[in-house]
C-alpha cells in the first residue's frame, strides 16, 4: 500500500476528484488538495527534506488501540490496552471507561487552550482602556452593547467601560464550578439552558472546570462512562461561551469588528523583492502590532537600504485569518493569507520567507529543519511557546508591544540580508472575499437577516452548514475538507468556513464570488444577486464562535431551538484538542456534527453509541462519522430535509 492509500483511506480516486490540480497528472507527486503544496513537496524532495507528509508514511502502521482510544498510561501499573483477551486494565478500568475519560482530558486541552488566549486578551483590552498599549478600542459600540446586557452603563467613558467588562470576565473565567456561567445564562438560547440545566451541564468558571475534570479523570476517581461524556459536554459548553464567544467578542472590540474585504491567498502570493513576515498561529494581537510597524517610514528605510523594496506580513493558519477580516482594508503592509497548518513547512520551503513569529498552538516541530536549510528566522512571540530552531522569544506584553513589534520587523530585515538565490514560489495565488460575520451579513443584506431567511424560507438556500476546523494528513490534506464543501454547495446548501478549513476553501477558489458557478441554481442565484462567494469566510478557529452567535439569531427569528433549524457542522479533517472541545460544544448545542477521521472512541461501543445516537435525546444534537465525502453531504442533505420538513419550509 502506499502512501496514497494511507492519506486517503485508500481512495484515491476521490482525492483525484475533489480538486483536480495538475499534480494529479502523475499520481506520486499528488500529496495536497493544492498545486503549490505539491511543487514545493518536491522541492523539499530533492532537497532531501522530508516533510510533513513523509513523516506520516513512517510512521505508519500506526498503533491501533490509540486509534480506538483504549490504551491507558495514567499510572504505573500501565500502560494498559484493552483486548479480548485483556478486557479490563489492571485496575478493573473497562474500554468504556478508558475511552471516555480519554475523550474528556482531549476536551480539557481544548477549553485550556481557548481560555488562555481569552485571558491574554482580557489583560489586554484593560491595558489598553488604561493608555499602556499601542491599541485603541476597536469598536466601541460593541463594547457599549456587551456592557448593557452585562448590568453596566453603558455611558460611562469607553475606557471606563472597557476596564470594567475584562474585569467582569476574568472574575467568569475564575469563578467556582458550581457558579453558572453568567454569559451562559445571557447568550444562550432558553431553550438550550433548560436542556443543559436537565443535564446538570451549565458549566461554571472554565478554570475550575478544567480542574474538576482533570482530578476526576485520574487513575481511580470517575470510572462511570456516561458521567465522563456529561463532563465533555459540559467543557464543551463552557469553551463555547467563554474560550469562543467571548474571545471574538472582546477581540473585535478591541481590533475592530470584521468587515467584508477583498484579498488573496495561497503560496503564490509570496513576494521575492520584500522583506517578508509570516504571523503564523491563533492570537492576532502581537501580528497587528507587527502590521503597524511596518509602515513605520524609518523601517521601510531600512529594508530598502537592505535592498528590499518594502515590507510585507504574510497571514499563517488563524492568526492570518485574523488579520485578513480585520486589516486588509485598511492596512498596507498586510498581503493575503498563506495556508494552514500543513503548508507551515512549504512556505519556508520557498526561500522567500525571512521570519515566522509564532504565538500559541499548531507550530510544528519540525520547522527548525527546512528552515535550517534556508535563512529563515524563527521566533516565539507567546510564553507558553518554546521549541528547536527557536533562539528568540519575544514574549507577548502587552505594555511593550509597539517596542517588540519594531525589533520583530528589524530581525525580519536582518534575515533578509542573508536570503539566497534558491527561491522557487510557486505561481498559485486566489482571490479571496473574506470578513463575514454576523453584522457583515447583515450590513451586506440591508441592515437584518430576513433576506437570508428568506432563502431559507424559499427553498434557494436549503440550509447552512459550518464546514470547520482542521486539516489532516489521514484525510489528504484538504481534500476531504474541499471534495465535501463542493458537494454541499452544488445541492444549495451555503457553507460557513472557520479555522484551517478557511484556508482550504480560500486556496481552493471556493471564497471567490466567481465560485458561484459551482453552486446549485438557487444559492447560485443568491451569491450572484449579493456579489458573495458560496463558501463565507468566517475567520479562525476561535470564530467558530461568530458561528454560534449567527445560529443563535436565526433560532430567536424563527421562535425555534437550535436543534430544529435546517444547520449542520462539519469538521472534516479534525486534527487536535481544540476541535475536540468544538465537536463537543456543537453537540451540546443541539447539531448535527459530522466528523472524519473517527475520534478515538471506537473502542467502546457504549460510547459510540451515545455519541452517535443516545445524545441525540438529550441535547438534539450528535456525531456523524463518514469519511465518504459524497456520503456524507447525502446524510447532511437529508438531515437538512427532515428539519424543513419539520419546520413546515
């Protein structure tokens, strides 16, 4: 078998199909949905620089209790894996057991993650209402409309305002497990809180929620399975309404609400004559200081005197996203969006790439290799980030970020002076409409969302569907991701892009207005009719939130719950902990959620069972696991269907 079979599942005819780049032609050079990625993974061939994709072909045949989640290493007595011939660990843990408090330590990683980057920016909006940071308050008519649902004045002086809501939700992020979450109670549908109040899953503050699951889910505390699925739910809803919904919340009023812009993406967009910068990970607020700095007369003097002819920041994963629905439009210096997680190694691979400032999460080891081999400067711009290859950390602080900004672009100059002649970029760049949201949409649509009901309503838009989250290499890199919003929208189903899938449908042309062509007559004539692409661009990661807040509106327009709108979610190439807390947070809020690969519960037909099926009772929503792209639009379409027809539409 080779490596083909293992990235695609073994089907490669449907990895042919789901974008048809020229690399095809000769099926042993066809690692990506994208050309450029496939060109550069021959460069790095011949260069003998094994690559992400190389690295997952050693590893296989990879470790199938892993795969099902039934292997325990929580103790000493371990590692134990279940068997026929082993049904119970050592300590009497069946698989049920195993994998559903492995199911929830993923989840925990997930909630920690998001609450991290929600502190950093608490810390910093209140820096900035108090004149330390290089900030100004982004959109304060957001801050007054936050501050009004949250008991203040809504008055008061902005800065004032500011201070007093990072306060109020750092006190959330720190409250007791057993004190609900106040924004839980403000933003969440009524419907929904009186399903989780049954459930007993209103979360409190996320830290104490995190250590809570984290004690019961060590060796010997909580054994009962379905109590361990409850606290994954439960996590889920807490990363929801703090790690998501306040993250893009306070971050939009602090950088600025998003607004549709127009933009480029892909490789090809890399510029051989400039000084070039790559924002590459999840926190936005350092790369927007960076975007700043390079439009600082006195820097730009410095690169041309290097002999550059400009400055430019290049967006990587979700930071990029980030930037583009924020900064494209009014910012020079910030030119498009590179790719996700995957093509991290590629972009360097190009020699054109001086320095990759990288915050949080989804930064590979493996970059201190191929950027080795190049000139290429790598630093870490977040604490919690430390690895080989990097020699620079330029911690975060938000007091000094104007100051760090500059030395980042200094460095990047410094980089660019030992740049060599070995640049190979490849040609492959699209346009890209980017900045929807929920006030987006509606500016977009006249000033609500009738129209969009409307559609709905008609039957031209038969539903929406979150397409979300990760790439991965078991799936093919984007191709399941790519292959499954073609074949959404081609059945009139608008689809909503957020995280690494952002950067999939973007390289792929599928957030170009053009794309419409791809679509079915009715959505077809709705992009045309708004000038819109039929895949929105929704942002990062952490936007999957902005998803909620629009599903929300939609349920209150109609009078209905969630659960019984004609939606669906999708993470099609889910990768890591935060796509688990996201899985568990759609399901929790009553969604259809589709998944490929499986998540490690295949081991515990108990737990498949109530992820797939029983949960569907109690919260209206569960998992779907169909690696069959084709598949399984046809099990969203026909979950589409059955809540029209629910709903008399």
């Amino acid at each position: 078998m080779g490596i083909f079979d293992f990235l695609l599942g073994g089907n490669k005819q449907n990895h042919k199909e789901s974008h048809g780049c020229a690399s095809c032609a000769a099926a042993d050079s066809c690692y990506s949905a994208h050309e450029s990625v496939n060109q550069l993974q021959e460069r790095m061939s011949q260069l003998g620089l094994p690559s992400v994709f190389d690295r997952y072909q050693a590893q296989q045949p990879q470790c199938d209790f892993g795969k099902k989640g039934i292997c325990c290493q929580l103790c000493s007595h371990g590692p134990c894996r279940i068997t026929p011939k082993a049904p119970y660990g050592i300590c009497g843990a069946t698989a049920d057991t195993i994998v559903a408090r492995n199911l929830a330590r993923l989840t925990v990683h997930g909630v920690s993650a998001y609450t991290h980057h929600l502190e950093e920016l608490c810390k910093t909006l209140k820096a900035t209402a108090e004149g330390k940071t290089t900030f100004t308050i982004g959109d304060p008519d957001k801050l007054k409309a936050l501050a009004q649902v949250l008991g203040l004045e809504p008055e008061q002086p902005v800065n004032e305002l500011a201070k007093a809501v990072a306060d109020i939700v750092l006190v959330e992020l720190r409250k007791g497990a057993d004190e609900p979450l106040a924004l839980v109670k403000l933003f969440a549908p009524p419907t929904r809180i009186q399903a989780w109040e049954k459930l007993g899953i209103v979360p409190g503050g996320p830290l104490s929620e995190v250590r809570d699951a984290l004690t019961k889910t060590m060796s010997n505390i909580t054994s009962d399975p379905v109590d361990l699925l409850l606290t994954t739910l439960r996590l889920g809803i807490a990363a929801g309404y703090m790690g998501l919904v306040a993250t893009i919340t306070l971050q939009d009023i602090l950088l600025g609400s998003p607004k549709l812009v127009k933009s480029a993406a892909d490789l090809g967009i890399l510029d051989p004559d400039t000084v070039n910068i790559v924002a590459h990970g999840h926190v936005p607020l350092m790369a927007t200081a960076v975007i700043e700095a390079v439009n600082d007369p006195e820097l730009i003097k410095l690169a041309e005197a290097a002999g550059a002819k400009g400055i430019k920041v290049y967006g990587s994963m979700c930071t990029g996203q980030e930037l583009m629905q924020r900064n494209a439009h009014n910012r020079s210096g910030y030119a498009g969006q590179l790719g996700n997680w995957i093509t991290q190694e590629f972009m360097i691979a190009t020699g054109a790439v001086d320095l990759v400032m990288m915050d949080m999460n989804c930064s590979i080891p493996a970059l201190k290799y191929v950027a080795d081999r190049f000139h290429t400067k790598l630093i870490s711009v977040s604490h919690i980030l430390r690895m080989a290859g990097v020699e620079t950390n330029i911690d975060y602080k938000p007091e000094k970020v104007a100051e760090q900004a500059r030395e980042i672009v200094k460095m990047a100059i410094a980089a660019y002076k030992n740049r060599g002649k070995d640049v190979v970029i490849p040609v492959n760049q699209k346009p890209v409409v980017a900045g929807f949201g929920l006030e987006s949409i509606a500016s977009a649509l006249g000033g609500s969302l009738n129209p969009l009901l409307d559609a709905i309503k008609s039957g031209a838009i038969k539903g929406v569907v979150a397409v979300v989250g990760c790439t991965n290499n078991r799936n093919g890199h984007d191709s399941m991701g790519i292959a499954l919003t073609k074949e959404l929208i081609k059945r009139d189903i608008l689809v909503i892009n957020s995280g690494c899938m952002s950067s999939a449908t973007e390289n792929a042309g599928l957030m170009d207005p053009a794309a419409a062509e791809l679509a079915g007559s009715g959505l077809k004539a709705v992009c045309q009719s708004l000038g819109i692409p039929p895949a929105l661009n929704f942002g990062s990661c952490v936007d999957i939130g902005r998803i909620g807040v629009v599903v929300t509106e939609l349920a209150n327009a109609l009078g209905v719950d969630p659960s019984q709108l004609p939606v669906a979610a999708s993470a099609p190439e889910y990768l890591e902990q935060k796509a688990v807390a996201d899985g568990a947070f759609a399901v929790a809020f009553g969604l259809l959620t589709h998944l490929a690969p499986a998540p490690p519960v295949l081991g515990s037909e108990l737990v498949t069972r109530i992820l797939t099926k029983d949960v569907e009772d109690l919260t209206g929503g569960r998992f779907l696991v169909e690696l069959d792209p084709v598949k399984a639009a046809d099990a969203i379409e026909a979950h589409i269907l059955k809540k029209r027809q629910a709903l008399g539409i």
